[in-house]
C-alpha cells in the first residue's frame, strides 16, 4: 500500500493532492512514507516575523511565550523513518502588548552537528536495528519531544532520555547543554515536570539494560537527589505524577524481548494483558526501598492530566489505552503498520492508590478518544477541575482534529473542531495576569490548514472554547506536526 493510496482512505491528513507540501525539501520525494509527507512533511528553516498579522483582537493582557517541540528530519533516512524520528524543532511565539512575534530554530544536538558535517544521516531510528557500533549511541538523540522550563533556560527533552538541551527563552539560541554543575549525570526522559510551588524540577528516565529507571529531584539551589528503581526488565514509560509528597512511576505490561533485541537489535512492543499495571508512590526524595507498587488492570498511558492528595489516596488522571495492540491489516504493508503504531485511542481516566490499607479503585471518566491533556500548571500536584486535550480522529492517526475543555467536577466537556482539513496542537493555558480562578486565561495552539498549507496560531478564551478563537495569528511559514508544548508566563522570562 503506496503513500498515495494511504492518502486516499486516510484524507487530507497527509495531502489533499497526494503532493508534498510545496516548502518541503526536494528528497522526501522519492520516499514512500507517510510520515514524510502532507501534514508531516519537514520543513527548510522558517523566517522569524517580528510581527504577526491578526485576525480578530490579540487580548492585551496576554504576556508570554508558546513553544513547541517536534521532529524535522534535515536528511533522507538511513532506514524505514518513524515520526518519532525527526531532528528536534522549536517553533515560538511571545505575545506582550496586543502584538506577537515569532521564530523557530532547530535543536543544537551533537548528533545533528555531526550528520550536518556529513551531509546526510549516520543514525537508524526507532524502528531499528539499532546499531551499537555508532558514535555517541545506537540511536540519535535528537531532543525533540518535550519541554521544561528551568532556572530562566528552555530544556528540550527526548523520549527515549537523552540530555538536557537549553534554548535561550527569549530569542532560542542555544545554550549547551545543561548538567546544573555536573551534578545531574544520567539521561532525563521527556515529561519531567517542575513544581511551581518549590521550583523541584523532577526527573525520571529509562533504558534497556539495569538500572532500567533512575527518579530524582534537582532542587532550585542545584543539589542533586537520585536513586535508581528496580524494575523486572526494559519498560516504556512515557510519563511522571507529581504531587506535593510523592511521584508516581510507572511500569505498564507493554515491553520487548530483551533477548530477541541483543540478537536482532530491532524492540518489538508487545502488550501482554496477563500482567497488571503497575504504578509506584514513592516520596519526593525517597530511594528505591520507599516505593510503594500498587497493581491495576493491564492498560498503557502516555500522559497524565494530574494527580493530587486527598487524605490517605493519592489520585491520578491520564489518558488511558485499554488494549495498546497493533493489528494492522496484513494485506496493506508496512506503511499501514506504521501508520497504526501510531492509532492512539486513549479515553481519560482515573486510578487511586491508599497508602494506608493498600486499597486502589479504577474508573473511566469519559470516553472520548482524546489525549495530549494541558492544564493551569499552577494546578501541577493539587486537584484541578479543568484540561485541554486533542481529539485524536479513529480514521487519521496521530494528528488533531479539535480542542476539548473536560470539567472533571460535573464530567461535561466542551469542543471547538478545527475546521475540514486543518489539523491543531499541543494547548496550553495561559493565565490572565492576577488571576485566582483555574480557567481565567486562554488556550494557545499552532494549526495547519491542509487546503493551502498555511499555518497560523490561534488564542482561544478559556472560558468560551466552542466560541472559536478570538484572535489568528498567521505565521510566515507552513508548520509540520509536533508533538509538546510549554507556556511561558511573561514574568517568568529573563
């Protein structure tokens, strides 16, 4: 099954023509992926604009930043090209004043530094085979998953945990990458978080042999807390709770063969339904003996919403995937098995753990397939009532097709659909200046309108999502898919 005909029973999300964008660079044309075409095609290096144009009224009061992270190969793939693959790539945009300003840069990664002085690609991605001979690693690093905010530096973050690569917030140029003195010395995942009541900037990550996770605590004074967690073998977590006392960590019954991937160097995932969830409480500077596990049933989650305390329970709300299973049509190839890697349908939910007794309780809460959740992050670790998610289309994996506010005190929720063909992102809230209520702000997200290949970033009032945005702000250049976001209060920036 061709690109071309994946375009046809999928849609627009790849192309309305079944052409590449015409901005994209001339060599993914003779590759047959659909993760290097339509609305995942890469892009040449952007034009920064000091102003944006405005449709509808920019709200005064809206004083920050907007980053996004995401993939965009520079050079033709060595192998089968994943998504997840991509050189990392920050787009921006300040808004101060009723006006906005915007830029993107790629990611300073040594990886891409030395493919750049080749002129083409030195690593295999995710779909393997890993190949251990390589410099630096058997896969790149390529920073281009996540973002953190800390001490005044933008921290690009990469799933598979790599380093800390630091962009300057105000203008993107790098910073080196960041060890805070040397203390911090092991590979961080994305979806690491920082506490805004005590600036804790808390770290996990991941790997294929022992230790299989580390947890730590970087403390706003730089003093380094880590310890390593024992796991029976190689997981995939994707994720971390925080609350004011504990972390939650996670080991999900979704994991390789270790043997068939030292004989092969290729991770097959596999879901096996017969061993539980597992989700570990452990205090915030506490060691591997301080763990708590408490078994749920056998699912996936790629990202939390929140989690809290109430009394002796600690509570967490993510996105979960009942049966992460790939069953792609044998008859269709391996495009469509890619394509279904990435199927996500994940609807939110709930689980609680006692610490007392030892109790746990499990819930859906909605069963939209809807995922990529942002919330007030003055809410990080206390019970919040409000999040913003995409809905994730069953038809056309990994994008999305509309901005979802879930009230998770009355269970309602409102919808804003994007539009026929055009395709949003990762949105955050931004807070009003002065606020004291969880929703008195806006929602921020980039889209791209397939018709035309344009790209704007849209603001939305947080209280009236279904209202539409209030005001678009069109970009100078089309914008690829990506994957997470950040929002920067004005205050905050240097």
């Amino acid at each position: 099954m061709s690109t071309l005909e994946i375009t046809a029973r999928y849609g627009k999300a790849l192309s309305p023509t079944g052409d590449p964008p015409p901005d994209a660079p001339g060599w993914i044309r003779d590759i047959d992926n659909p993760y290097l075409h339509g609305l995942f095609a890469p892009m040449e290096s952007a034009p920064s604009a000091e102003v944006l144009p405005v449709e509808g009224e920019l709200p005064d009061d809206l004083h920050g930043a907007y980053f996004r992270n995401g993939p965009n190969p520079q050079h033709a793939p060595t192998n089968r090209y994943h998504w997840f693959d991509g050189d990392g790539m920050v787009h921006a945009v300040w808004f101060e004043g009723g006006t906005a300003r915007y830029r993107s840069t790629m990611i300073a990664t040594e990886a891409l530094a030395m493919e750049t002085e080749r002129g083409a690609a030195i690593w295999p991605g995710v779909l393997g085979p890993f190949d251990f001979s390589l410099p630096l690693q058997p896969i790149k690093d390529t920073a281009n998953t996540d973002l953190v905010y800390v001490g005044k530096q933008l921290l690009a973050l990469w799933y598979e945990s790599g380093r800390l690569h630091a962009l300057d917030p105000n203008t993107l140029a790098p910073a080196g990458v960041q060890t805070f003195g040397g203390a911090l010395t092991v590979p961080v995942s994305a979806h690491s978080k920082v506490d805004p009541a005590t600036g804790d900037f808390l770290v996990f990550g991941y790997g294929d042999r022992p230790p299989y996770m580390r947890y730590g605590v970087v403390r706003p004074s730089g003093e380094v807390h880590l310890t390593d967690i024992t796991l029976p073998g190689p997981r995939r977590p994707h994720d971390l709770g925080v609350t004011p006392n504990y972390s939650i960590l996670h080991d999900f019954p979704v994991f390789f063969d270790p043997e068939h991937f030292e004989r092969t160097g290729k991770r097959v995932p596999l879901f096996h339904p017969d061993v539980p969830t597992r989700y570990g409480v452990i205090p915030r500077f506490g060691t591997d003996g301080d763990v708590r596990w408490f078994e749920f049933e056998p699912c996936y989650m790629l990202h939390v919403v929140n989690c809290w305390e109430e009394g002796d329970w600690v509570v967490m709300v993510g996105c979960r995937t009942a049966e992460p299973v790939l069953r792609p049509d044998p008859r269709d190839g391996k495009i469509a098995a890619m394509l279904s890697f990435l199927k996500l349908q994940a609807n939110l939910y709930e689980w609680r753990m006692n610490l007392v007794t030892g109790e746990t309780r499990e819930r859906d809460l909605h069963d939209l397939n809807a995922e990529f959740p942002m919330i007030n992050d003055a809410w990080l670790g206390r019970r919040n009532r409000f999040s913003y998610h995409q809905v994730i289309p069953y038809e056309i994996p990994a994008t999305f097709d509309a901005l979802v506010k879930y009230d998770l005190a009355t269970g309602t929720h409102e919808r804003f659909d994007y539009g026929p063909g055009v395709f949003g992102s990762e949105s955050p809230f931004a807070a009003r200046p002065g606020a004291t209520e969880e929703d008195d702000g806006y929602v921020v997200t980039f889209v791209t309108d397939t018709n035309d290949w344009t790209s704007a970033c849209w603001v939305f009032d947080a209280r009236h999502i279904p209202d539409g945005p209030v005001a678009k702000l069109k970009l100078p250049r089309r914008m690829p898919a990506g994957f997470h976001t950040i929002w920067v209060p004005g205050d905050e920036l240097p």
